[in-house]
C-alpha cells in the first residue's frame, strides 16, 4: 500500500467513528446506552423505532467499535464500547451547544421553558448529600436505576411519580435527575412537584454526567431511608 492509500485508509477509519454518529437516530441510542445496557427491542421501544431499523442502527454503532454486544440466550445486549464513547459523546454535544446556531431554541421546544426551574451543579448536590438536607429522586426508568445512580438517590420513575408521591417528604427539598442535560423526565418530574407545593429543583445535567466525574455511584436497588 502506498503512503498516499494508507494515510486515506487511516483517515477513513477516523471517518468511521464520526460518521457512526452521523445520524439523531444513533446519537440518541448513544445517550440511552450511556445508562447502561440494552437490548435491541428495549432500544427500539426507547427510540420509537423498529426492531429492524433499530438492529440496523446498532449494527453502523458496531461496526466503528462505539458499542459492544452480549448474547444471553436468544437476546443480543447492546452497551457502550468504553467509558471513551461517553466522554466522546459529551464531547459532541459540548461543540453543538458552543457552535451551532439554534441549537437553544430545539432544546426548548423539546424541553420546554426552563427558566423558572433551578437548576443544582453536581458539586453542590455532592456537599448537600453529605449534610443530609436533601432527598434525590432518580426518575429514569428502573432498569436504569439499578444499572447505575448517584448512591443515596430513591428511584421513583416519572411514570410512577404522581402514584408514589406520600414516599417523598414534604419537608425537605427534592433534587430530581434523568439522563442528561437534554432529558425532560426531571423537568416534568420537578414541575409536577412544585405545583403541588413540594421545593423541588432538578441536577444541571444527569446520571452519566455525575459517573464520568467520578462521584459516589450505587448499583441494585438500595433501602429507602427516612
């Protein structure tokens, strides 16, 4: 092979990773797989896909070493390729947010207004946790719970939230977190809250976020606390 081949080679594989994420479709699989592993038909339902277009999106994911795969039975599990493809995907949406134009307005059709919902940094939730002052809710879907959360975090799902309500005190502050800074589970989870009188406010960005800082993390379902 020639230098000019080999360097267009080389390149093209560069090429491989970035087009892999060329697609909404696939970055958002990236977003849910960053909660932990999946397999194709929970993926296809998270993403409102076909199984059959879902598998195909997973298998461009694949083939630029983005995901991994685990076979239980007849079931094919999808997770990340490392804790790279996380940091990598943050990374992604750091650039979007600093250099493509809009990119405010889409969240907020998506999101919603945000301006009257206070946000909490991780480090402060961190000090908070360790005072004791606060109750942290975790409003992703189960599963995603017991793959991995911010330890001492209660897991009470948002399609569970107004059913479970006399689990959460009235009189302390709640901090709700989902996914990500672009997942609205915590942002309806704290709007339902605060109108029916609880102080609720919502993590800036998610449970991802919080690992990849290293923080203090749970896996399983942990007891309940008073």
């Amino acid at each position: 092979m020639g230098e000019r081949a080999a360097k267009d080679a080389l390149y093209a594989a560069f090429g491989e990773v970035a087009g892999a994420l060329g697609s909404g479709r696939r970055a958002e699989i990236v977003d849910l797989l960053a909660q932990g592993e999946r397999s194709v038909e929970e993926v296809a339902e998270q993403i409102g896909q076909s199984v059959a277009n879902t598998s195909h999106h997973l298998r461009t994911l694949f083939r630029a070493g983005l995901v991994r795969t685990r076979r239980d039975g007849t079931r094919i599990f999808y997770a990340l390729g490392s804790e790279r493809v996380q940091r990598l995907w943050t990374a992604v949406r750091q650039v979007a947010e600093e250099h493509v134009g809009g990119l405010d307005q889409l969240a907020r059709a998506y999101l919603g207004e945000r301006g009257g919902l206070e946000a909490i940094d991780r480090d402060a939730l961190r000090e908070r946790l360790h005072r004791g002052d606060v109750v942290v809710v975790d409003v992703r879907p189960a599963a995603e719970y017991a793959a991995g959360h911010i330890a001492g975090a209660r897991s009470v799902p948002i399609a569970e939230l107004r059913q479970r309500l006399r689990e959460l005190p009235a009189d302390r502050e709640i901090v709700a977190y989902c996914r990500g800074p672009y997942c609205v589970f915590a942002d309806d989870a704290v709007r339902h809250l605060r109108s029916l009188g609880y102080r609720a406010i919502r993590l800036e960005d998610g449970f991802p976020e919080w690992r990849q800082a290293g923080l203090p993390t749970g896996e399983g379902f942990e007891p309940v606390s008073a």
